[in-house]
C-alpha cells in the first residue's frame, strides 16, 4: 500500500502532490513496469484524503503516460526507461562582469534622439484613442505589406513633403530598414551582386551578406557612386543616398542621378535602391528631389524610415516599389504576415493624419537648425576654428570636421576620449585602404548633443589639439 505525508507544502493543491510522489516513485524505481496501483477508493482510505483527489492525479499520471488505465482492472505502473544520472557538471568559470558603458561628456557619435525631443503627450494620447476606437481593427491579421490606413497616411506625407505620387498599395512596412533589406534580397534572390557606396554604413553590407547576397563596394567621387566603378563591378543592384549621402554629406547632383538611371535602364534586372534615411531634415533651401520622383522606367525603390525622424527606437521603415516589383512582391512574398505590430501600426497612421508628424518635423527642423548653427558658430569663434575645417552641405544631421594636425586619428581619438568626447573617424567608414584626405576627418553627428553643452564640448575639443 503506498503511504505517503501530503502535509509538507501547503498552499499546493493536493492532487498535485501525490501526483509528485507517485511520479518519483516510478521515476526511481519503487514502483516497477507493470505494477498495479491501489484502487481510488482504497487510496483515498489510505491517505484520509477524498476519492476524487486520487482521480484527479491518477488522471494526470495516465495523460503523460506514467502510468495506464485498464478497463475493470485498474491503473498499472507504464515500462519506463530510467533516466541517466547526469555527470555533475565542472564548475563553471566567473564571467567577467561586463564593462560600464563610458560616460561621455559629448557623444557626436550618437545619432539618436534625445527624450526631450519626443512627442511623448500626443503619442501616449493617441495610443490610449487608438486602444479604445480601433479593438476590432488591432486584433486584425494585417496584410503583408502593412494596414491600410498606415500605407495611405505614408503616401499622403510622400506627396505633401516629397512631392512624390504613390499609390498606396506600392508601400510596403517592415520593422526597421534592415528587415527591408532582407525582403530585397529575397524578391531579387543571391545570384546578382549588390553594389554599396564606400565608404559607407558598414551595417547595410552587413545585413546584405548575412541574408546571402554578394555585395560590391563602390568608389565615391566628387558627386557620389560612379557609373564606371558599378560596370566594372559588375552590380545590378545599387543602394545609395543621393539627398545626403552618410559619412560624407555629398548630395548627388542631378547629371549623376540620370546617368545612374540610364545605366539601370540599359538592361534588364538593374535596379537602384534610393536610401532617403534622414530627408526631413535638410535644414537650408528646400528639399532635394528624390531619384524616384524622375524616374520613368520604373527601376528605383524608395525607402525611408521613422527611426531617424521621430525616435531610433521606433523601429518601423518603409519602401516604395515600383509597378513591376510590386507585382513580384506579392506573387513571392505575399504570403507573408505584417511584420509589424498592429498595435505600432495604427497608432503612427493616426500621429501623421492628424498632422503630428509634420508638426514634429517642423519643430524639430528648427530645432536641429538651431543647434547646428550654435555649434558651427561655437567651432568658428573658438581656438578649433583655426585648427579644424568644417565641411558640410547643409543637409542632416551631421557633417565633418577635418583637423589640422598630424596626430594620427587613433592618438586623436585617445585624446578625445580623454575628454569624454566620443568621435568616430571618417577612415573608419571604408571598405579597404582609406585615402589620405580622409585622414584627420571625423564625423560630427549633433542630433544628441543638448544644447547647453555644446561650448563646453568645442572647448575639450579645441584642448585636444594642444601640444
């Protein structure tokens, strides 16, 4: 008769803890393949417990198959093999802990966001209208592409600030441009070869490459990607940012755009992927025209993103095929769910149709245009303005700084860091042997960089080129 204390965890159902007793029982070998457990009732007797908690862990025993019903016969002990005693493993050594993130004073490496500058109060109230209107709506597989009413808001904000005329069934939303990237690689597949601006962000190959694409770096000259480098490559698909090309700030002039058109015109399968990542924010004259705009042989996809425009944690990105590619997409990827949530999708549609995202590109527009112009006018009245040369197009959210010096751009970058100053340098952004005039360049990204610093920081700056 099986005998057994069921007092040692209250609070625990009781059902439950004989099941565990019976179960090690059988695990360790008490109870042997083919044994014949003692009836509900004469357990129940045996335990002072009622019959029905003996049914209920019986019941769960027999589901996972320890042990096996009879009809008129009882329940009987399942053959079970005994599980191996594993070898006690070594101790395992102390993980280092982890090195602190450095505390920067300045971080022109940063290219996100400050708090301060999102639109937590609309966001968070048009999150709580879209919560209580939209229930049906958010719990609503959505189609590949992305909801509708996010893709018609999308098109209606390309038409007012870009000028370009989508329909809305071309956009297609993904969570982060990276995951579009992979999308292109699977519509075009790996046998062509992916062309890339170098020097360039070296994530973009990186995404490329991991999704199995062959990828081709791409000499810049004077007015961006040339042609003659793409034909010797061999490429059939370019990825550039002509409106404001990172690291170097070059915008692309319009002869180049169409020679570039009509090298991917000349064959079929060329097609050029126009990155227009931080276009809001070109903070003098107006906006540049888009490649896409002029193009009409249908062979440019548009892509842009809201991880530059609102927060680099809003991690939702578009791109705008043209008709043919539109027509692959969903023959091959159409069966794909929206990789977005509902929940981020319906919210961001209703911020841009009512208004909120112009609103906040304006606010910030100004902003940012206030901040640059403290910060040149901080480097062209201190000591660095006679030490450094500023090089910039007007355009984005950064520009360069050449100094004039002979320290090599590791001693500088020791010396900034002593700072608590963090730069990145130009050289560090090409794919191979960089050219002596990006020597002593680095990057100089001020979207982050609160403006009731940025004197102190020009200052540290300037300190780092004393002897």
């Amino acid at each position: 008769m099986l005998t057994y204390s069921l007092d040692d965890r209250p609070g625990e159902a009781l059902y439950a803890r004989l099941y565990d007793r019976v179960k090690a029982d059988i695990l360790a070998g008490r109870l042997t393949a083919g044994e014949r457990l003692p009836s509900k009732r004469a357990l129940a007797a045996q335990l002072s417990i009622s019959t029905m908690t003996v049914e209920a862990a019986y019941g769960q025993l027999a589901d996972e198959g320890y042990i096996q019903p009879r009809p008129r016969s009882g329940y009987f002990v399942s053959p079970i093999a005994a599980p191996l005693s594993p070898a006690p493993a070594p101790p395992e050594p102390e993980a280092p802990a982890a090195p602190a993130a450095p505390a920067w004073f300045a971080d022109f490496a940063e290219s996100a966001a400050v708090a301060e500058d999102f639109p937590f109060s609309v966001w968070a109230k048009i999150y709580r209208e879209t919560l209580a209107s939209r229930a049906e709506a958010l719990l609503t597989r959505a189609p590949a592409a992305g909801v509708p009413e996010l893709r018609q808001a999308i098109a209606g904000h390309l038409w007012s600030f870009r000028g370009l005329s989508v329909s809305p069934d071309q956009i297609v939303i993904g969570p982060g441009a990276e995951y579009l990237y992979s999308l292109l690689v699977r519509l075009f597949g790996t046998k062509g070869i992916f062309g890339l601006e170098d020097p360039g962000y070296d994530k973009i190959g990186k995404v490329y490459a991991a999704c199995g694409a062959k990828c081709a770096w791409l000499p810049l000259d004077e007015s961006g990607v040339q042609p003659a480098a793409i034909r010797r490559r061999r490429a059939a698909i370019v990825h550039i940012s002509p409106s404001h090309h990172f690291p170097t700030g070059i915008i692309m002039p319009v002869s180049r755009r169409y020679e570039l058109l009509a090298w991917a015109g000349e064959a079929p399968g060329r097609y050029l992927i126009e990155d227009d990542y931080d276009s809001e924010f070109r903070l003098t004259g107006r906006p540049i025209p888009t490649l896409f705009g002029i193009d009409t042989g249908g062979r440019v996809i548009y892509l842009n993103t809201f991880s530059r425009s609102l927060a680099a944690t809003v991690r939702l990105s578009y791109m705008v095929l043209p008709p043919a590619l539109l027509r692959d997409f969903r023959d091959r990827l159409g069966f794909f769910s929206s990789a977005v949530s509902n929940f981020e999708q319906y919210p961001l549609a209703e911020f841009i149709r009512q208004g909120h995202f112009e609103k906040h590109i304006n606010r910030m527009r100004t902003k940012y245009r206030k901040r640059r112009s403290r910060l040149l006018t901080a480097i062209r009245q201190s000591p660095l303005g006679k030490k450094a040369q500023i090089i910039e197009a007007g355009s984005g959210l950064h520009f360069l700084l050449r100094f004039l010096t002979v320290r090599s751009d590791d001693a500088l970058v020791e010396r900034f860091r002593r700072q608590e100053l963090n730069l990145v340098p130009l050289a560090r952004y090409y794919h191979g042997q960089p050219p002596l005039s990006a020597a002593h360049t680095f990057l100089i990204n001020y979207a982050a960089i609160k403006s009731g610093i940025i004197e102190e920081a020009v200052r540290r700056l300037a300190a780092c080129l004393k002897p």
